[in-house]
C-alpha cells in the first residue's frame, strides 16, 4: 500500500520538473501547460474525502486494488497520449485513483496494526510520503534527461502492477457492501466536488491573476458556498459521503488544523527551493534535486527516533517540538540572498527533515488513534485532505507573494543605487566606483547590464519574505496544543458502535 502512495505522490514531482518537454512535444500552448498539473490535483483533493465511503462500500482490499489498477492503467494512458485532450483526461483519472491510495494507507495504520505497532506503520507510510517530493526532482530530471518523457509514467507500470497483486493476496478479505454506493446522495456528491474543484482552481489561478479578479473571486465563493450547502445537506443525511460529525471531536479537529499548516510548510517548501535553485541560482532540474536530498536523507536518519520517543513521550510535546524546530528551519532559508547555494541551504535542510516526522507522527496519531475503526476511513480521508488544502492554500499565498512582491523590491533596489547606496552596491557584487560617487547617474547602459543581476537580488528577497511566511504561519500552529486534552483511545471510552469493522 505504501508503494501505491509513494507512485501517487512522486508522479506529481516528476512531472513539474518535465512540464516544458511534454508542452513542447504535444505542442500545448504554454498558457495551458499548468492544467497537466492542475487536472491531476483537482481530481486528486475530490477524491480524498471520498475514500471513507469507498473503502466502506469496497472494503479497504478492493479499493485498494482498484485505485491502484486503475492509477497503473492511466499512467500508460497518459505516456500514449498523443495531445492535450487526451492527456488531461488521463491525468484526471489518474489523480482521482491516485487520491485514493493516500489516505487509505494511513487508514491501514490503524485497521490492521496493533497499538504497539502503530508508530512505525505510521513512520514508514509517513517517511515515503514526504521522501517521493524530495525525490522527486531527481528523478524527474534524470529520466528527462535520460530517456523520454513518457517515462516519468511509465515508470509506474511495474510497481503498480506487484502493488495491486500484492494487496488482492494480502489484504483482508471483508465482504463488500456495493448497496451504500446506491444509496449516495448525487447532490450532495456534487456539491463536495464542485467545491474542492473550484477552490483548487481558484487557488491556482490567484497568483497569476489576482485575489481580487472577477475570476478567482468568483471561484472561490462558489466554492465557499457549494462547501455550506454540502455541509448543510450531509449532516441531515442517512448515510453520510464524509462523517462531518468527527469535527466535533476536539483532538481530531486540532489534528486537522495542524495536518493543514504542516501542508503549508510542506508544500511551501518544495515550492520555493526549486525555484530559488532555478530562477536566482540558474541550476538545472538535476542539480536541485541533488541539493534537495539534504532534507530527505535528514528524515530518514531521523525516523527511528521518532518511533522511538513517540512511545515514551507525550504525543502533544513531540508535535510541539517538531512544529517549533520545523518553523526554526523555515524561517533560517528567509535570510539566504542571491549567492546562497548548497553550503548555506545543508543545514536548515537538516533542521526541517530532523522536524518533519515530529510535525507527522504525533498529530496523526492525536488525531486518528483514539477513534474507533469504523471512523478511521473518514477520519483520514479529512485529515489527509486538510493537509493538501493547507498545500494548495500556502502555494497560492506564497506564489502571490513572491511574483507580487519582485517587482517592487526590484525598484528599490534600483533606487537605492541610483541614489549611491555603497551596501547595496556590494550585496550585488558592482564595484562601489559605477555609482558615480554617490551621484544619481546610472546610465540606459548600465540599468540594461544590471536588469538581470538586479532581478535576481529582487526575487531572493522576496522568496525570503515567503519563508519567513510560512515560518511564522507553521510556529503559530503550536497554539492548538493549548486545545488537545488527552485522547481516551475508543476501548477506554466505550464499545466500539460498529462492531466487525475492524479488519
């Protein structure tokens, strides 16, 4: 199931760092070439909070066999396409089983594992989930490179077809209940994916377009609306599409607030290394996936240490812990400028893989341990959802921030010179004698020369301010600890309502 998850997660990334080679190969116009990305995450986020009704219907075998079938079967879809169209309708078919497999791993934590070994399903399923982004810029880049594009999909031919065998021998075999699936309420089915569709693209579209375009608002209030009207609807349902009702439990909905800034960070991070690396730095794909291992090699090492304390420690202070020491490492990449590389980026990479099983085992386990089985599917199904909203969100902010701020910062830097500012002058490497003694002299000629060098500095300082952003948004979070009592794990605190459901 892990396999699954990490092929669903890591053909985000190595695809993003293809982007230009498909475009230019299909011949797609380069204003459409973000909807191969964006297809795929809006049918993603529709289908995680879907897989708690899915896996209650098919069970967690079946589901499981399926998604990851049918994520296989359009991978190969997607490598045989032969232009847009059809490459944005395979994308959506594989995002959707794709959405799948995610939170059904986690749901397997609790289903089919004892207490005792939770903690190291959860590492495992939580280490690959975070290491396929990290990763995913090298491979990518290499098979780029390398061989063809299609092969960033076809790579999931061979694991996905030993996963899908490997869950239909092993995974429990529970009877499947096909009568919930006719019994779903179409509208309410719609309201849900309308809504996480139109926020998705909303989100998407905001930095480029702007917050407060007709587009994106218009977007973003019908989401909000369909949202409420899908509330409204399921909680007065006989059978529920997501069980809305486990936000009233405190250490879940505390969970989910923490799983949406972890999101955040997450993203945010993946985010504004690459284009740091790319746009300030000039690396190739290649070389910012070889710098960005930094951060993976950091988790692993630390992994077992965290299953380790996760069993003798308070889970609220390992979170506390990991968010604090996650936001140090944010917030030390806000005062990289221009010429920071490798050196100056090795140990806030450390410092935030160190953290990141910290931010990810503990809340989960706040979260989703103390539930009964039955609610585990929906439970991880919003809990692994808040946390691509929480992606979607900080990318949207960060990238508003960062191309809306460049210019401005760039056009005082440009002053700053022109009125014979020496500091400035020599963070941008330009020999204190051009600025003409001080004078408001600088030439057509030398703004031209400078432009480049100038824009660089500009968009350095201002994917500081987003990591700084994110850095505070991700400290702040420590506050909904102040909310998590200690969870009563469900044998403590009655029996189990839905009996059997345990696999």
């Amino acid at each position: 199931m892990c396999v699954g998850m990490f092929m669903a997660i890591l053909d985000v990334q190595v695809v993003a760092t293809s982007l230009p080679t498909i475009q230019e190969a299909l011949g797609i116009p380069p204003a459409a070439m973000t909807w191969i990305q964006t297809a795929y995450l809006v049918a993603e986020v529709v289908a995680i909070p879907l897989t708690g009704l899915l896996t209650r219907a098919l069970t967690m075998r079946w589901l499981f066999v399926l998604a990851v079938s049918l994520f296989t079967i359009a991978s190969v879809g997607c490598a045989a396409s032969t232009g847009f169209a059809s490459l944005i309708a395979w994308r959506v078919v594989q995002g959707f089983a794709g959405g799948t497999l995610i939170p059904a791993v986690f749901s397997a934590v609790f289903l089919l594992f004892p207490p005792k070994r939770q903690g190291i399903a959860t590492t495992l399923a939580g280490v690959l989930a975070v290491l396929a982004p990290t990763v995913g810029p090298v491979i990518g880049g290499w098979i780029t490179q390398t061989f063809a594009w299609h092969w960033l999909f076809l790579i999931n031919v061979a694991p996905g077809i030993a996963a899908a065998l490997c869950g239909a021998l092993q995974l429990p075999r529970d009877d499947t209940a096909l009568d919930r699936l006719r019994a779903i309420d179409l509208t309410a089915l719609a309201l849900l994916a309308s809504s996480l569709a139109t926020l998705e693209i909303g989100l998407t579209q905001a930095p480029e377009n702007g917050w407060l375009s007709g587009p994106v608002l218009g977007l973003l209030a019908y989401s909000a609306a369909s949202a409420g009207a899908f509330a409204f609807r399921t909680l007065r349902a006989r059978i529920m599409i997501v069980d809305l009702r486990l936000l009233g439990d405190r250490a879940f909905a505390m969970g989910c607030i923490l799983s949406f800034v972890l999101g955040i960070g997450l993203f945010g991070m993946i985010y504004l290394m690459p284009v740091f690396l790319a746009l300030v730095r000039g690396h190739d794909p290649l070389r910012i996936g070889q710098i960005m291992l930094v951060t993976g090699v950091a988790q692993l090492c630390t992994a077992p240490l965290a299953v380790i304390l996760e069993r003798r420690i308070d889970g609220r202070i390992l979170t506390l812990f990991g968010f604090v020491l996650f936001g140090v490492g944010l917030g030390l990449s806000a005062w990289d400028g221009p010429l920071a590389d490798y050196d100056a980026m090795f140990w806030p990479q450390v410092i935030r893989g160190c953290a990141i099983m910290f931010c990810l085992l503990p809340p989960t386990r706040l979260a989703l341990g103390h539930l009964p089985p039955a609610r585990v599917p929906d439970a991880s199904g919003l809990f692994n959802l808040m946390r691509n909203l929480g992606g979607a969100v900080g990318l949207a902010l960060i990238g508003s921030l960062v191309f809306g701020r460049t210019p401005a910062i760039g056009r005082g830097i440009l002053e700053r010179l022109a009125a014979g500012d020496a500091a400035t002058a020599i963070s941008l490497g330009i020999p204190v004698a051009a600025l003409k003694d001080g004078e408001s002299r600088l030439t057509p000629a030398l703004k031209a020369a400078l432009e480049q060098l100038v824009g660089r500095a500009a968009l350095a300082q201002a994917i500081g301010e987003a990591w700084a952003l994110v850095a505070v948004l991700t400290l702040g979070a420590v506050v909904t600890l102040l909310f998590v009592g200690s969870p009563v794990p469900w044998r403590e605190a009655g029996d189990d309502p839905h009996p059997g459901a345990r696999a």
